[in-house]
C-alpha cells in the first residue's frame, strides 16, 4: 500500500496545476484535448516507473501503454492514469488516477489484492486491500444502509453511441430512472465505485468498461461491504466488461431491474 500510494502521489504532483492550466484554455478556440493527453501520457509513465522500482518483476496492464508481461506472471499492475478524462478536457474536476494489484490464479482467473483511487482535485486517496478494510484518506469506508429503492441513487455511465451496448443501456437507464431517487452521470467510472465504497451513491452499473476502470473500485466496494456482480452472467466483471454494484440490500434489485430489458430486446 505505501508503494502504491507514494507512486500515485508522485504522479499527481501535477496535476492540480495542469487542471488550472485546461481552466485556463477553456476559453481559448485551440481546445486541451493534447495537452490533457500529454498529461495522460506523464501521468501513466511516473506510475510505471515508480511501480517497476518497487516491484521490478510485476507486470503491467495500463490503459495508454497496454500489457507489459513481468517476470513474475503472478502478479501485474493495472492502470488507469486519468480516468475520467473527458471531465478534465472541460475542466469539471471529476477524475483520478485508478492503480489495482491483479494476482493472476490461472488462465481468466484473477483476484485484486490492493486497490488506490485518487481525486487530486479533492485530495482523496481511496484505498483497499483484500481482507484489511477500504479507507478515504484515514477514515473506514462503509457502503451505504439503505434499502428503498426509491430513495436511493444511483451512478452510471453510457457507452459511445453506436457502440454494441449502447441501446441496451439506454433500457437499463429507463429502468432504473423509473424507481429510483435519482441517477447521476460523473464520467469517471473508477471514482464513481469508490463513491459507492464511500456510501455517497447506493449503488451503480455500467456496460462496455475495461478492466482499468474497474479493478481497484472493485475491491473498495467490496471491502466497505458491498456486492460487486457481472450483470448478465455468473462471470468476473472484469472479463465481461459490466458491472453492477450496490449495497447488500439493493443490489439484488437493481441487477434484477438491469436483466429485464435484455430478455425484452
Ligand atoms: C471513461 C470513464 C467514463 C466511462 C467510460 C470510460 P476514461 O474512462 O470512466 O465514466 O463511462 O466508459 O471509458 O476514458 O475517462 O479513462
Ligand atoms: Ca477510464
């Protein structure tokens, strides 16, 4: 865990200014699509760099520099270097850097040992590992206690239109939209499940997601005595790509309501 976080503070060092910076240009024409992506780019290279010193045999899956197979195929790192990227192209300051610790059991079986989510903006460190608790900064993290549907709120997220899930979600969102208190769309999947983690959403789901937004929200919610599910199989939701997660007493329901519009398409 020091390992973890200690590279994710190194890596974030900038961002807060570099955040200030795309403030800055949202009102010039030339756009901060490149300069949010060099930030990405320096962002995934400290990660990978502070990690390999610590670690020098783990592997890496990392959103911008793929799969790089370690010494030890028993272990890799997993990395999301800014998620929620769109959010820091416009300036909203909802994002974070996501790192999981992936021990692989066997071919398509994994489990995550150790997870870090961190909002620079806020400067929460989100953190996890198997079997110890989840924590935002030094606080316990508990997922929330309520149990009516009808009260309660819900995160997701919409795959890119034309994508194969995107009319599918779009049933899942009316569904939902229908029973619950509210739904909210943050843009950054890996925060979102730490929200969850933290009690602040009730629960939440998403299709066509890869592994790095997933993994380590995963395992804070979990740790904070959540359910975390696949939403169309008895699968791990980081091979299917969905993900359905809520407290205990809600999530039955909200995986019930997110299996409907499948069987009616
Ligand atoms: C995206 C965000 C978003 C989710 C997308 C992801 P990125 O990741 O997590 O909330 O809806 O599916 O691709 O591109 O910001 O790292
Ligand atoms: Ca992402």
């Amino acid at each position: 865990m020091n390992v973890m976080t200690a590279a994710v503070l190194k890596a974030a060092r900038p961002l807060p200014r570099d955040f200030g910076e795309v403030e800055r240009l949202q009102v010039s024409r030339k756009g901060t699509a490149n300069f949010v992506t060099v930030a990405d780019r320096r962002t995934e290279k400290t990660l990978r760099e502070e990690l390999q010193k610590a670690r020098p045999a783990f592997g890496f899956l990392m959103e911008e520099g793929g799969e790089i197979v370690g010494k030890d195929p028993e272990h890799r790192w997993v990395i999301d270097p800014i998620d929620g990227t769109t959010n820091f192209i416009h300036a909203i300051p909802y994002f974070c850097i996501s790192v999981a610790l992936e021990k692989i059991i066997a071919p398509g079986k994994s489990e995550i040992l150790a997870a870090v989510i961190y909002d620079p903006i806020h400067n929460e460190m989100f953190t996890a590992e198997k079997g110890q608790g989840a924590y935002v900064n030094d606080k316990k993290l508990a997922v929330s206690r309520r149990d009516d549907f009808s009260e309660a709120l819900f995160g997701t997220g919409s795959p890119r239109f034309g994508s194969p899930n995107y009319d599918l979600s779009n049933r899942m969102l009316h569904t939902v939209r229908e029973k619950a208190a509210g739904i909210r769309f943050c843009g950054a999947a890996a925060l979102d499940l730490a929200y969850v983690a933290a009690g602040r959403f009730d629960g939440y789901w998403h299709t066509g997601l890869q592994r790095w937004d997933m993994a380590a929200g995963m395992l804070l919610i979990q740790e904070a005595g959540g359910v975390v599910s696949s939403i169309h199989a008895d699968e791990n939701p980081l091979d299917s790509g969905t993900v359905c997660a809520a407290n205990r007493l809600l999530h039955p329901a909200l995986l019930n309501m997110l299996r409907v519009p499948k069987a009616a398409a």
